[in-house]
C-alpha cells in the first residue's frame, strides 16, 4: 500500500510504500533535513512537524512532550501509514529542489527496490543440478544376486527413470554397509557432472549423473545449494532449497585475503612468495567457511543438507580459491591457467562440508572479466535478448560487457577497489554504520546522513559515495575537478593530512568515536575509478561504431548497498547521461548467475557457451582508451556534450547557489 | 631348423627345434629315462649313448673319460643340434611307448610352444590407451594473450588433431611453470578416459582423451603400460611399449595376501577383521609395487616412463585392490558390490607410480567370474567368432566360458587352488626348481624329473601335478580312486602322514633338502578339483543342450608352467576326451587382455559389452552340478563312456604292465 508525503514548503510529493522511514522519504523526494547521527535518533536534528496526516513515531528524548503534542516528530524515528503533510523547519532546508524540479528531475532520488529490477534469464527449467531420489529396492537372492550397484542402477531406473550414471569410489567403498543397515531403503545424491573434470568441449548434451552420496532412508527433503560470488573484498553466498528454488538465506563476510592486499595484483604478489599461494586459498576458503557456518546458523540446517557448490569470481579469484598460480595473470601479456576450471571435491580445496560435496565453478574470458561476469550475464539474461545491452559490475574492479543474443564483447576498466570503498579514508562494506545516503544544504553546509542500519555512521559504502560526490558537486562545494571550494563558511570544510576535507560526521556523531570524512584525495580515487569505467564502456562502444544512444538498456551489477541513485551517478559522469528508464539493477550479478545454475543444470551448458561468445577486448594497451580516460578525470567530463541534460542541471543549479550565498 | 632325434631301442622318433635339451626331447616322445636332479646335472641318472649324429654336450662329472669318448652322455646337460640316434640304457627303459604306440598316442608330450596358440582378438587398432604428443607452441603476446590451457588445446588440434578433451587439476597446478621452463616445448600424455569414473551405460563411442601429464621437451618416446593380472596366488605383469606395442618385460611374483589365507574365501575373512581390509589392499599392492620394480629393473626404465595401467583380476581381487568391502561375495547369495569399478589414481590406492597413473579394472560379470576371465574373453577373441568355444581358466579357482560372437555363459566352478599348488603338499608356482615334467618308469618305478631351470626340485606345480597324476594313473601305480597300489617294490612308495605316498626327488636330489612327495591328500584335492571344472563344463554344457562334441574349440587358459599335456590333463579327466586338435592354449589369458586394452582404446568399449554379455550360471546351488561332480571324482570318470579313447587306453596299458611286472 502506498501513500503520499508532501513536505512544505517546496510542496514536493512523494508516493512511498506504507512503513517507509520518514527521512528516507525525504531523501528520495530531494529534500534536504539535517541529519548527522545516520539515523539512529540520537543527534536529534532531523525535528519536523507532523501538519496532517497520522504517522508511525517514537518519542525521542530530544522531543519534550509539548512539543510532541504540537505534531514535532524526529523524521528518522518516524514511519509513514498515511498521506500526510510535513513541514521542513528553517534550520534544515536548502534549496536544490527548487532547481530540481525545473529541470523535470524529480526521480533525482529513488530506493534501489523502486528501480526495475532486471529479471532472471528466459527459459530454464527448475532441474536443480543435484537432485536425491529415495529408492526402496528388494534385497538380493541367490535367483537375483546382481552387484549392489546393479540392483541400485536397476532402482534408480525403474523409480526414477534415470539411466545413465557415473559413480565415485568413495560411494562404492560404503555402498553395501549403507544397502543392508538402512533395510534396502535409501536416497541417493546425484549431480549434474558439468563435465568429467572439465571438457573444453563438450558436445553430449546428454551429461551423465553423478552419484555422490548415498544415505540411509529417506533424506530427500533435505536439498540445499550455496550459491557463491567470491569476490575480492567480499564473499556473498546464498543458501538455496533445490526442493523449491527459494533462496532460504542470504550472507557476506570480508575475503580474508583483504589483510594481504585489497586488490588482485597485490594479492597476486603476495602468493609469488613462498608459502603465499597456499596461505591465500586457506584464506579465502577460511571465509567461505565462514559464510557457510552463518547461513547453515541462520537456518538452522545441517551440512549434511548440502548437495553442491556453484562459485562464480574473477579470475584470479578462481585460480586462488583452486590453487592455481596466478603469477602471469598480473604481468603482461596477462595470461591465466585455464579458463575453464575442473570441478573439484570442496573437502579437498579445505571447505569444510562433507566428502560427497562438488565444487563448480564458472569459467573466465580473461584476465581481467572473470567467472562472475560470465555468471552476471548468464543471470540477466543479456545473451538472450534482442535488446543492444551494456551490462557494468562494479566491484573491486570494473568489468563490462556489451551485446546481445548474437554477440558479447567484453572488457576490464582497470577502475580499482575505490567504489566499494578501497583506497577511500572512510570507505567500507555496506555493513551496519555505512553511510548510503547523503545530501548536503548547500547553504548552511549541513549534512543528512543514513546508514545501513539507521546506526551512528562509522564510514561510507558504494552508494554513498555516489551520493556524497554528487552531493557536493551539485552543491557547489567541489569543482568540477573535484577541489574543494575554499572561504565556504563551515567548519565541516578543513584543510587535512590528505588535502581539504568534508566531514560527514562528527566525533560525537559517529559510531567510530573519531570524525568521518571525505578527502580530496578519496574524491580523486573516485574521479580515477568513475573515469576508467566510462572510458571502458565508450572505447567499447566506438570499436562496434556505437554511441550510447543506441543501447537499449543498461544494467547495474554489482555490490552498493542498499540505495543507488542512477541520477546522482550520472552527475559525476559514473554512468552515461541516457534516460534513467534505460537503466536496469541486478544487484549481486554473479550470485544471481551461481543460484540459476543451481537451480537448472541444463544452464551449465549456456554458462559454457556464454563464456565462449565473449571477446575481450584488452584496454590495457589501447591508445584510444588512454585518451577517453584522460577526458574522463573530470566531473561529469570534460565534454559537456557527453552529458547535456547533467551538465545543463549542475550550470543553473551553481548559479541559484552562488547567488543565494551571497544573498545570506 | 628342426632335427629327429630318435630313440632306441624302441626306435621311437621325434622331431624337435635345433638346440632343444634331450631329456626334454625323450619327454615330449614319451621315452622314459631315469632323472631325478631335475635337470640340474647332479644325479648322473639320465645317461645315454650317442649313437649316430652329433650332439651339443657338456663332459659331466658323473661320465668318466672313456665313457665320454665312447659316447655316453647326461641327457639332461646335452641339446640336439643334428639329426641324431640316442640308445636308452636298459636301467631306465619302461615300456609305456610300446602301448602309446599302439593307441596311435604319439603325440602324448609336446612342448607348450608347439600347442597351437590361440591369436589375439581381431579387428583391433593400435591406438594405445595413453599416448604421448609433443607439442612446440609459441609464447603468448598481448595480441594473443589466451590462457595457458586454450594455448595448449590449439597446439593439441593444430599439431595432432585432438579435439576433446579434459583436464585434471593437477595439470592445471603445474602448466603454467612447465610452459615457461620448457621454452613452451611440452609432452603431454593424454589418457582414454574410459569412463569418466565409471558410467553403467556409456553410449558416446567419441569418449574425450584426459590429460595426466605435462613434461617438459619430448618425452614421446617413453610410454610405457603396465598389464597386470591379479591372481589369488600370483601377480603377473607385462611392461608394454606404447610407441611399438612390443612387451619389454614380464614378471610374476607371489600375491603376498597368501600369508591370509590360499583362497578367496579365507582373504575374505579376514578382510573382515578390523584393518583386515586395509590389511589386505596394502599387502595386494606392496606385491604389485614389487612386480612393477622388477619390470623397470630388468629394463633400465623409470617410474617416469609409465603412463597407465590395466588391472585384470577375479572379483574379490579386484574389489581388495581398490579397497571395496568383499564380505557379501562370500555370503550367500554372493553379491560384489559393483561389476564395472571405476577408474582410480594408482598414487591413490598405494602404488608407487607418479600422480598421472590411472588404473583401469576389468569389469566382473558375477562374484566369481571376474575381470580376469572377461580380460581372457576379450583377449583370445572368443567373443568375435562364430565357432563354439569352451573357455577354462585353470587359476586358483576355476571358471569356464562358453560361447561365441552371440552369446556367452560363464560359471564357476570351486575347483579351488590345488592346480595352482594350493593345499598340495609340496605345490609351488612354476618357479625355478618346480617339477613341471614328470614320467614313471612303470617297472622300476624310477621317476624323470624336469624342473623349470633345470635346477633340484623344490616342488610340484600345476603343469607337473597333471604330468605326475596321469603318470602314476597310467603307470598303475595309483587306482582309478586316487589310491597307491600295496606292495609296489619301490621304496619311493611309502606311508607317511598323509596317507601313501610317492617320492618324486630324495632329500640329496632335491632343492630343499627334503624328500619331495606327493601324498593321497594331495590326490584326493586334485581330484576334487578336477572333478568340480569337469562338472561345471558339463553342467553348462547340459544347460545349453550341447555334449563336448559341439564344441569347435576349447580355449586353457591358466597360470601353468612351460609344459602344459593336454592328453595327460584327459587321462585324468580334467579335459573332456576329444580330439587334440580342437584345444588351443592361451597362457595368461587375464594378461593377454590386459596387454590389448593397453594396446588399443577401442577394446574398452568391447570389454564393457562383454561384461554385460555375459550371463552367469550360479552353480553352488545347483543340484545337477553336485551329482555331475560326485560322478567325475573319479580317474578319468565314474563313467566311460564320457572318455572312450582314454579308457580304452588306460585298460590296455595296465594289462601290459601287470603282465610285465609278473615276470620280472
């Protein structure tokens, strides 16, 4: 159910859902109310009056009770159940609305789950790629004494209609003990042997099943997957019931590897030394245990319940989870092992989950455009469609790729961890604490801080980062080559240990004890980051003699938190400035794209086929990418004529600032 | 070139190779002449005088000067090399030839090497099951920066048109390095990948070559297989030269699980046992480990140079090989856990061969039909003709095939161990030192003796258990019972502990410095053995509607020594009484199938179809097999009429020889 919020006295609506928080509704309406503490009610400066309408509110201990009987509320502390009308006080307000709605931008801010949300690929059949079938056989006589195998293939066919198996050893080695205590009742695990180790190419459609566990009785209710996207900062890994497809729960953890670097080349590094390659895999398996313990806790299932792996992450990711060396994947001509990986027995990599469980994992194109790309595309579907699409994963490192059903180019942006808050003084995951979104009155220079969480801000994630650049962008407090405006009157404006800064909160404000800010030389990071993505995504482009007005759509993949503005990313020139309907989220592309193979083992082949459909095309020694990325390193880019309706915003905007400082 | 040797004064010729040794040459003419060293030289018993003709002789210390110059010579130290007359000394004339002569029995003793020897199977291709390539790729550049193993793919389909194949991780682990120590100039050993573990019903014939192994430079010339058959009582092994298909080298040693037990039955028993099972796999493979060091010893080779092994054995072999519970084969109703095994890493199972090592198992048809006999259906080609074909494999137990191109039944038969030496007094495998030739002078009751090596008898094995049974039976020195005649004058003939019985060698002829006997017990097992195979052949025979008149050819098959007499194995009824003409020798014939597998990838599909073409009759429960058995303990039979030629003979002989020791 949805209802209407005005807030006076811009008289700027908003529809929201029933429930939702009173300053995030003022956030996605662009209206500006102080706010420092990220929401946890604490800070006390996001006070409005409540003029109609009935609301959801705690009261606040910097509320005094006559002012709650006169309708003041804390915003943050409030929740919308009907239309209602709120009055912004003074102290707060700004007046980038006003400008905002004279350029038609009133969808500047929106909730990511409002932004159509791309949906899985077409056409796959619910065929999980491990399946258990119980099977009651009869007990053997000296008139039927076949093999035990014999008497289980001749179940497996007779009950199931399933012919055509292979089996592990292992299986064998318990087989009998297994056949004779359980009473001839049993349930047998098997999975989709996506190739026998790996195949480079494999033309039986018909793969066989595997035979991977066997137990006593019936135990067929209990299927469960991990989907995982290793990522270089971040494991996400998803726990899936292949008895319905529902995704059961959902968890992230640091890669452990971080300690040893933050991004793939220093971690390549450091497994060249002695000991390092295996200290890196126990690394990263130690967090994907982790994540494993998390979920199985979460659901309170067992280990037992797991049938398969499906791991999708960017190359070197791969080679390192496998152990595989990784050395001449960072020195040129960047060369990987193999992009296509065996799959390989969990409990002999160190994931601790029983014998019978297989790791697959998804195949690369390069160096640089992993299996979690190749994961991204398989999950949205782009190798599906008509539709020209550009798909762009932000993660520690920028990927994209270009096409449709008929073709996919692809290509590594180089952009650095800066965006999932590698290199950025305050960055971080999109934990508890991270600032998401952001505005800033560009008069009074007060910030409205939420968090993950709605607790005291203690750094900022992705989104936020988007939101904190465009915000002082379009207020005037950076430049457009990222310097901070100097002589602003706030104290939040400082000269620091890395150039001017901007702090976001104070001590007192924030969950750390100590002030967050944003630096000149993070907003430099940025610049670099967002530059080497756009630069990316326009060489490809040029190479097939296409603009950005040709695409169809672009999808968003990637690990923001919980709010990304696609208005506010187009500001500092992150994405192209295309009608924002074009625009399309995923989220977690490769988690997206590891669950669907769980789920429908026909797709293993079309992962194969994707992988092979896509070109790399190698930016590193490209001249015409060095040269795009130079025009990039500005905000939103040096040619205004890239980004017109962003450009013609940040002009008036500017001047309607300007002259109401002057003004105060 | 051949030479006749004839032999006085029962002017008795035969013709033989140049060089053959003359005491083997009175053997295989049925001319009996006293020797009891074996050969060896020692006894002094075997003289002769050369009486035309030149020999090859050594002068001995048992002939004096002047005998050597009239002529006289140690048969057993001299060897034809012309065409020759030899006077036999009236102390080691028997009369035996002057009956054989008359039944028209002349060729009562040949060599092994001169039965004919069934040719391998047809229709196959040498196409070994591992093959080595070497590969001269070109080091990547930034322009054609592929990964390492799309790198070595191209080379395998541009430089030897290899399509499909997959890869093992561990190859992954140790490309890299290997390509650039190597100046990109590789061998890689791709294996048939025969089923990917193991697939019950595999149809893709175009089955994908695995890679095992990457070294640098070529290394093509050194591929080497091991064949390898897996008995209850010995280990056999061929190593096999991939580039020529010659056989390097062949050994046999002890399966060291003997110390557990002779038959399959107490090995299983004792696998029973807690570590019974571990027990056992390591005491299996420490005596494959063995076999395998032997072969590369003899031939200079190394580890390095193995790429794969074939392992043929019985079920229960089989199964302790790779570690698989045996315990329901032996209880009733007798069910191996699976037929078709998968392949397995031979590092994995405890063979000390490098990592890149599979082995192969035979598939088994039944609990005790094994891999060995469908490795000797595969082998001597039973299955691709159409004569109807009777195959006996005479091991520590005793299995029998019958059939041709379109069908084939198979049982077996419990004769047990006895003609492997198993339960015999003095039985050993056809070692140095075993009796493999043996005749009775049936007046003087004096033995001639022939021992592999031409060394003192040490024992009895299989080939000489049958030459001594026949020879006591014809010289009616045993009963049709297997009972000794009373009051033989021989003091070779004697009571011991176990009932009467026969010194073969005094303790000064023999190798061990004991008497060497074979005693009424000794009688009694071989009997019972021969009995239950003669049983089985008829009860499958029966089963058919078929009499061994049907039968175009019989295939023996078996571990026995040089010396194999198919009209002694008739004369005591191990072998049905028909024409010599129809019986072919195979040897080893688990080892001959191993060998062509090794040889040729295209007989894996042909030994999967047929495993599961063959049907097994279960005899232990049939009640027509019991009353064939009990009939056929009986020398040659309880009835006649089944063994016309040799009856008629086996009569005659005695009334002659009665006679003759009446009137001596």
């Amino acid at each position: 159910m949805k209802h209407t919020v005005t807030f006076e006295p811009d008289n700027v609506a908003i529809r929201v859902d029933k429930g939702t928080n009173l300053l995030e509704a003022a956030l996605a309406a662009g209206v500006h109310i102080n706010a420092t503490c990220g929401g946890q009610g604490v800070c006390g400066k996001c006070r409005v009056m409540i003029e109609a309408g009935e609301v959801d509110s705690e009261k606040t201990e910097n509320i005094s009770q006559e002012e709650y009987e006169q309708g003041w509320r804390q915003a943050c502390r409030t929740s919308v159940i009907s239309d209602c009308t709120v009055q912004v006080p003074l102290e707060s307000r700004g007046l980038r609305r006003v400008v905002a709605q004279k350029l038609d931008m009133g969808k500047a801010e929106r909730k990511i789950a409002d932004l159509e949300t791309i949906p899985l690929a077409e056409g796959w059949q619910f065929d999980p790629v491990a399946i258990k079938v119980p099977l009651q056989l009869t007990a053997p006589t000296l008139q039927d004494n076949v093999s035990d195998l014999s008497r289980f293939s001749a179940g497996l066919r007779q009950q199931h209609d399933i012919e055509n198996i292979s089996v592990d050893i292992q299986c064998l080695k318990i087989m009998p003990n297994i056949l004779r205590t359980s009473d001839w009742s049993v349930t047998a695990t098997l999975t989709a042997d996506p190739a026998p180790n790996m195949l480079l190419s494999q033309k039986d459609k018909d793969r066989p099943l595997k035979l991977v566990r066997m137990e006593r009785g019936d135990t067929s209710e209990q299927n469960l997957a991990i989907g995982l996207d290793i990522g270089t900062t971040t494991i996400c890994a998803q726990l899936i019931d292949l008895k319905t497809g529902r995704v059961m729960a959902e968890r992230a953890e640091y890669n452990r590897q971080v300690e040893y670097g933050e991004d793939v080349i220093t971690r390549i590094v450091y497994a060249q030394k002695p000991e390092g390659q295996k200290k890196l895999q126990s690394l990263v398996v130690s967090s994907v245990n982790q994540v494993i313990d998390e979920l199985l806790e979460d659901t309170y299932t067992s280990k037992k319940s797991i049938s398969c792996i499906a791991a999708a992450g960017n190359t070197t990711m791969t080679h390192l989870l496998l152990g595989i060396e990784t050395r001449h994947i960072r020195e040129a001509p960047y060369v990987p092992v193999a992009n296509f990986m065996p799959v390989v027995w969990a409990a002999d990599i160190g994931i601790d989950l029983p014998d019978c469980v297989q790791v697959y994992s998804f195949p690369s194109v390069a160096s640089y455009v992993g299996g979690d790309i190749v994961s991204g595309i398989l999950g949205s579907g782009v190798f599906q469609k008509e539709e020209l699409t550009l798909y762009m994963d932000i993660g520690t490192n920028g990927e994209i790729v270009l096409g449709n059903r008929d073709w996919l180019v692809c290509a590594a942006c180089s952009m650095g961890p800066a965006f999932e808050g590698g290199g950025i003084r305050h960055g971080m995951r999109a934990d508890r604490g991270a600032i998401e979104g952001f505005h800033i009155n560009p008069v009074t220079l007060e910030p409205m801080v939420i968090t993950v969480g709605k607790k005291k801000p203690r750094g900022i994630c992705g989104s936020g980062l988007i939101s904190v650049l465009a915000g002082l962008l379009s207020a005037c407090v950076i430049d457009r080559n990222g310097k901070f405006v100097r002589d602003l009157p706030s104290d939040r404006i400082r000269p620091g240990r890395f150039g001017y800064e901007y702090v976001l909160a104070w001590a007192e404000d924030s969950g750390t004890g100590h002030d967050i800010v944003i630096t000149e030389v993070d907003i430099e990071n940025l610049i670099r980051a967002k530059g080497a993505l756009f630069a990316g995504c326009l060489t490809l482009l040029e190479t097939l003699d296409l603009s950005f007005d040709d695409l169809d759509r672009i999808i968003i993949a990637g690990a923001f938190g919980r709010y990304i503005n696609i208005e506010k990313g187009k500001e500092i020139g992150l994405f192209p400035d295309i009608p924002v309907e074009r625009f399309h989220f995923l989220g977690n592309g490769s988690l997206v794209g590891s669950r669907l193979v769980c789920l429908s083992r026909g797709m293993l082949g079309e992962v194969e086929r994707i992988a092979k459909m896509m070109t790399n095309i190698e930016l590193s020694d490209n001249p015409s990418f060095m040269d795009k990325y130079m025009g990039a390193l500005f905000l939103p880019h040096t040619d205004a004529r890239l980004f017109p309706a962003v450009s013609k915003y940040l002009e008036a905007n500017c001047k309607i600032i300007r002259s109401e400082r002057k003004a105060r």
